[in-house]
C-alpha cells in the first residue's frame, strides 16, 4: 500500500519541493495550499506525470475554525481516491515571514506569526489525529534562527521556537501510537519566502553564505529530499529530534 502524505504549503516554494521529492521516492502527496489554486494544480499535475496520485485541497492555518471543514474534505478525499480512512504523513511547512525589528514589530505582525506557526499547527494536528495513521509520521518545519540570531527575526524565532518545543510534546504523546514527530531547521534558502528575501537581496545572500560551512545559503533542493528520507521505513527509531539542514550555519 503506497504511503500519503499531506503537505502544508505545498504549492510553492519548500513545500512544493517536498511534495515533489516525496513523490519522486514512490509516496502519494494531499497538497494543501491557501492562496493560488494554479500553482497547487500545478504540483498535482507534476506528482501524476511520475504516476503516482495527488490530490489539491485547500486550507489557511490562521483559520482554525475552518479546519473541521477540511478535515470532512480530507475523509472525502481519502475515500474516494485511495480507498482509505487514514493518512501516513502530515509535514506542516505552510508559514510565511513578517520581518522587523524588535523595536518596529506590531502586535498584529506578532499574533499572525503565532496563528500560523504556533496556533494553526498545534490545532491541526490535533483535528487530524484521527485520520493519521498508527506508525505514522509527522515533520515540523523550523528555522537556523531558534539557534542563531540574526536582527529583525526576533518574533518569527520566537514562533519556530515554539513549535520545537510543541514537536516534543507531541511525540511523548503520539508514542503510544507509534507515531515520530520531528522538527527540521532550514538555514536561508532561496525561495520567495519573506518577499523573496535571501534568493533577492545579494546583501542579505552573502551575509549568510558567509556564515555557512559550505559556503553557501541553501536551494529547496537541499530541504526537500531530506525530509523525503526523514520518512523512509529506515528512520522509524528516529523522533523528538531538532534537525538541522543549513549547510553547516555558524558551527
């Protein structure tokens, strides 16, 4: 029975890669999005010309009380493609980036971060526990920036703290379940994230290059087939784990 996996944020940038990489290695992929139905169509046709199946639904993680509504999609879905009443793998990546100053941050820049990040993924895990497999899988996304600081990313470190402490919680008491949870940390990657802010500002791309062991920030090709392997049967002994891919980021 093939594996599936729902992806948050899938249709662009690391999530999209992730499905995609997910895909390449024989896994289905539920890809969530929010805003640009196209792109995700998008990625559900490319996951189909490798022959495996995808399915498009779509969600905002600062809406909680929408998620009963996609869970209800969710079973549908489930049902009606793959014959199924569960899941395997849940990656929360969807999230977005308010940049600033600790001095400049609003309090609404503030509380969208913790929706989102924070609140959005701890409410849909929980709505979906149902549906998650028993020896499934769940992968957190956090950020280089819980264990180094860079100014203006204080409170967006702040929320991706949060969640590594919230995947610890969560795989104590998945455990049971036989459910791992773990939490992997991008350094800068060139993607649109943040209005494009590492891949655009040649200023801000070597900062961090400089920074990097490797000498370089990151591509979505170095996130994406990580979190694919982080799935593999060979890994089942792995969880509560902070995993960090940036290239070897101020060591």
């Amino acid at each position: 029975m093939n594996k599936i996996a729902l992806v948050t944020g899938a249709n662009r940038g690391l999530g999209r890669n992730t499905a995609l990489s997910i895909a390449e290695r024989g896994g289905d992929v539920i890809v969530a999005w929010r805003g640009n139905a196209a792109q995700a169509d998008e990625v559900v046709n490319d996951i189909r010309k490798m022959g495996r199946n995808a399915v498009a639904l779509q969600l905002d993680l600062a809406q909680t009380a929408s998620f009963p509504a996609f869970a209800e999609s969710l079973r549908r879905v489930l049902s009606e493609t793959w014959g199924r009443t569960t899941f395997d793998h849940l990656i929360n990546n969807a999230g977005h980036g308010k940049f600033a100053l600790l001095a400049g941050t609003t309090e609404t820049q503030f509380d969208g971060l913790f929706d989102v990040h924070v609140k959005g993924v701890f409410f849909l895990v929980q709505t979906l526990l149902p549906f998650l497999a028993d020896g499934g899988r769940i992968v957190n996304f956090s950020s280089g920036l819980t264990r180094v600081s860079y100014p203006g990313f204080s409170a967006y470190a702040a929320a991706k703290a949060a969640v590594e402490m919230l995947s610890v919680y969560m795989a104590r008491e998945l455990g049971p379940r036989g459910i791992t949870v773990n939490t992997v940390a991008p350094g800068a990657i060139e993607t649109d994230f943040g209005g494009g802010l590492v891949r655009d500002n040649a200023d801000v791309n070597a900062q961090f290059a400089a920074m990097t062991a490797l000498g370089r920030v990151g591509v979505p090709d170095d996130i994406g087939p990580m979190i694919a392997s982080l799935l593999r049967d060979d890994n089942r002994w792995v969880t509560a784990q902070r995993i960090e891919v940036s290239g070897g980021q101020i060591i």
